[in-house]
C-alpha cells in the first residue's frame, strides 16, 4: 500500500488478509470506502448507491473507529483515556481505508516514522513553526519508507542544511513544500532544483529567505520543476 498508494489492490489484498484473520468489520470498511471512490464518477450510482454506502460507512465507523485508531493515537499522544481516544477518533477522517488528513509536527511525524507496525496513512501534513528542530530527526523522517503519505511540508525557519536533509529523500506524493521564512540562501535553492522529487511539486513557498539571483536563476532552469503552479520567491535579495 504504501509502495503503491493510488492502486486499490494492495487494499483490496490487505483487506482479505484482515477478513482471514477474523477482523471483518475492518476488511468491509477498505473494501467499502475504495468502492465509494470508484463509484464517484458515476453520476448514476453517486445518487442511488453511494448514499447507502456511505451509511454503512458511518456504522462501521462508529463501532469499531476507536480500536482502528488506536496504535496511530498512542504514537501520536501516549497513552491518554478511552475517552481522549474517541474524540480524537470520531474527528478523524477516512479515505479508500485509511486516516487522511492528519495535521502534524516534526516531531509528530518523527515518531510515526519510527513506529513499527502502524497502518499505512493516506495523507498527512507536517508543519513545523518556529520551535526548535532536529536536522536529524527531518533526515530520517523523508528517508522513512512511508514517506508517500505526506502530501505537503512546511518548515519556518529553515536552513539550507535542512533543505538539503529534505531533498535526500524521494517523497512521492509531495505537491506542498515551504520554507519559510528562513535563512535559504542559493545554496539551498540549488539543492531542491537538482532534487528529482520536486517533480510532484505543484507549490514552492521559499519566501523571507536569502535567496539571490544565483538561486532565483537555478530554480527557473530546473528541470523537475515543470508542474508547479506556484511559486512563491518574495522578500528574497534577488536582484534584476
């Protein structure tokens, strides 16, 4: 799943293997929530079958949600009550099975990237403001295998060593990356313009940094930044 995350099979194989070893509910829930995708783009079956779906979607979230989530919030926020754990997962959201949507830090996301055993995720957002960071623990975070979840990342105060510890990895599904603001200077504009990853880009927010024109020159002669649809270089020493 975490190799392949836009094919269903690996789901649907995970799925059999749950309903095997006795978890039903939760092999009916993946097989579920990927059919409710699927179906979408039937305008004819969004109307007559997807609502049924999605009630017994809301069911077998209900019962069972909680002990779903559990590994992934003990991870996250330690031990905490039962009571803690059912809020925390009645907000999440779900998508083809698994959690979608997660908001987390560096260290958040460093502590799942460590955890053994966790499902896979489907989408997750790191966003580090101005605490203190570990280069260390951002090195290890994009070499994790599971790094295809995160969709978008944004570090305030980031330097080109940390770029650099960014760009090490080959995330996959990255479309959101930010440093800013931060002290990047052409030295670290050059790492994410030679960065093959920066191909699944859509947006690159690199502004209050200390890029010149060497930098600013870099990026526009990238060649794996062709699909971004934004980028954002204000507040930068970029001359002319």
């Amino acid at each position: 799943i975490v190799r392949h995350p836009d094919d269903d099979t690996p789901r649907l194989v995970y799925a059999d293997w749950l309903q095997e070893h006795g978890d039903d509910a939760r092999a009916e829930f993946i097989r579920l929530q990927c059919q409710i995708v699927r179906l979408q783009a039937d305008s004819r079956a969004r109307r007559k079958v997807v609502p049924g779906l999605v009630h017994r979607e809301r069911v077998l979230l209900t019962g069972a949600g909680g002990r779903w989530a559990e590994p992934l919030f003990r991870v996250l926020h330690g031990r905490g009550g039962t009571d803690a754990l059912l809020r925390w997962a009645r907000a999440l959201e779900w998508r083809r099975g698994f959690v979608r949507g997660l908001r987390l830090d560096l260290d958040e996301a460093h502590r799942l990237s460590t955890a053994p055993d966790l499902e896979p995720l489907e989408h997750v957002r790191v966003i580090h403001g101005w605490e203190r960071y570990s280069a260390k623990k951002l090195a290890e975070l994009f070499a994790w295998d599971g790094i295809g979840c995160v969709g978008e990342f944004l570090l305030v105060g980031g330097t080109d060593n940390c770029v650099g510890a960014v760009t090490l990895g080959a995330p996959t599904r990255l479309t959101e990356l930010a440093f800013r603001p931060g002290e990047v200077t052409d030295a670290g504009a050059s790492f994410l313009a030679e960065w093959p990853s920066a191909a699944s880009l859509a947006t690159l927010d690199l502004s209050g940094n200390r890029i010149g024109s060497a930098g600013a020159e870099a990026l526009a002669g990238s060649p794996h930044l062709g699909e971004l649809m934004s980028l954002d270089l204000r507040h930068n020493p970029i001359g002319r």
